[in-house]
C-alpha cells in the first residue's frame, strides 16, 4: 500500500522537474541559514508552497549537510480532514510525491504500543500537512525513513509519550508540521505570532493554545521533551502569508524553528 500524493498540483507543483526547481530556488533563497547547526527538532509550516514554502526552507535548508547523519524523519502533524481520537498512523509501506517514493518505518511503527495509536488509513488519504513536508526532505536529506503521525483528539502527555519513545539520537530528526495564527489582518497576526514564537523560544507550552497554532499539541509535547533535556529553541524565519503571496487583509502566520 502506498500513500498517495493529495496535494500535488494544488499545494505545489505535480511536475518533478518544476518542483524540484522551486524548491531549490526556496533553499537557495534561504542559503543564510544552510550554516546554522543540525537541529534535533524542527517546527515548519504546510500550506501551499507560494505563501509558506519560503518559510519551510528556511527551516530546512541546513540539511543539506546532514545526508549522512540522519536517517529518520519522525513527522507529527494535525489531522484537518478526517477526525482522528488521539494519533493516527498508517499501514502503508511508502509515501508517494511527484519526487518519488518514500519508505515508512513500519518495523519502527509496528514496536509503538500506546492505546490511543492506531493505524487510520483514510486520515492520510486525504490530509496535506504531512506530504508538503516531503519533497523538502527529499532534496535536502536524499534517502530516509518516515514515521508519519497525524494528531487528532490527543493530549498533549499522548503525544509527548510517543515523541520520548521515537527520540533516539541524531540519526532521527523530529518535524511538528504547523502553521501559526488563521486568518486575521496583519498587524494583528503578527503580534499573535510574535507572542506564540517567543513561547516557543521560551519552551512555554502554557504561552498559545490551538487557536494560536493548528500544530499546538504537538507543540507543547515538544516543548516539554526539549526541557525535560535541557535543550535551546532557535527562531529561524517568521513571516505570513501577507509577506509572501497573498493580501494583508487576513493572513495565516509561519514560523520555522530549530531545537538543538
């Protein structure tokens, strides 16, 4: 079984060639943060390539130097299609782009026993906040496993017991998938999204709540594990779709953040 692509076409280009071209042209934009450290963690948007794509690169263009470091993407998202009780993975043995396929982890997968994980195949088939993600991790890691995950009706303990269980060392890269603050004008977006951020550098999870960021759970989860370990957040890029592509009027807010 193979994941197939959804949002190819709609979110970001379907044709390989063209794809593969604009996200290099987003990486090469971004070449001021290709030196920053390898992070542990990494927090990134999912809309649609022309508003947030500049802002994903920004959290992915470093990685270009870690192609024989980390071998696993352990990729948490919030489930906005389909409802999901607590977390839902998946069954399949790839995950489709235009770029090619990837291989899920399913023996990593499969060694996870929590009762509120189950494999939910219709979450996947129908959700993007996973798949914009992946052609960034094709062309700045080459070859890897994914540990997909989709966040539902989840406690933030439920998450954060799953992200300490798939942790490991720097073979594997955690990514939250999340936008920020939805659909206010601008000057109001980016005070609620400078607020959010400087909560995240702070590893405040009590400082946003969902309506602040649609990744929120998984968040805090990671918020919680990066100081239980004592580690620092790095803000790499902040913007909204107002900056990128769209009208100033009601914009959505990224951010791109590192943890290390």
């Amino acid at each position: 079984m193979i994941i197939q692509p959804n949002v190819a076409g709609k979110f970001y280009p379907d044709n390989p060639a063209v794809l593969r071209q604009d996200i290099l042209n987003m990486l090469g934009d971004a070449a001021d943060k290709a030196n920053l450290p390898l992070p542990k963690a990494i927090i990134a948007p999912h809309a649609g390539y022309i508003y947030s794509g500049p802002i994903a690169a920004s959290a992915y263009a470093c990685l270009t130097k870690s192609k024989d470091q980390i071998k696993r993407v352990v990729l948490f998202a919030p489930a906005h299609r389909y409802p999901v009780d607590g977390v839902a993975t998946t069954n399949a043995k790839s995950y489709l782009t235009p770029l090619g396929q990837i291989a899920i982890d399913q023996e990593t997968i499969s060694s996870l026993s929590f009762p509120y994980l189950n494999a939910i195949e219709e979450a996947f088939s129908s959700e993007h906040a996973v798949e914009v993600h992946l052609p960034f991790l094709q062309l700045t890691l080459g070859s890897f496993l994914l540990v997909p995950l989709l966040v539902g009706r989840a406690a933030v303990s439920e998450v954060e017991n799953i992200l300490e269980k798939l942790w490991d060392g720097p073979e594997t890269l955690v990514v939250i998938s999340s936008d920020l603050s939805h659909y206010h004008p601008y000057k109001l977006a980016q005070t609620w999204d400078k607020n959010t951020a400087e909560a995240i550098i702070e590893l405040n999870p009590d400082g946003f709540s969902d309506e602040h960021a649609c990744g929120a759970t998984a968040i805090k989860a990671l918020l919680n594990v990066a100081s239980k370990k004592k580690m620092r957040a790095l803000q790499v890029d902040l913007r909204n779709s107002g900056d990128t592509a769209g009208s100033k009027d009601s914009v959505v807010g990224y951010g791109a953040f590192h943890f290390g």
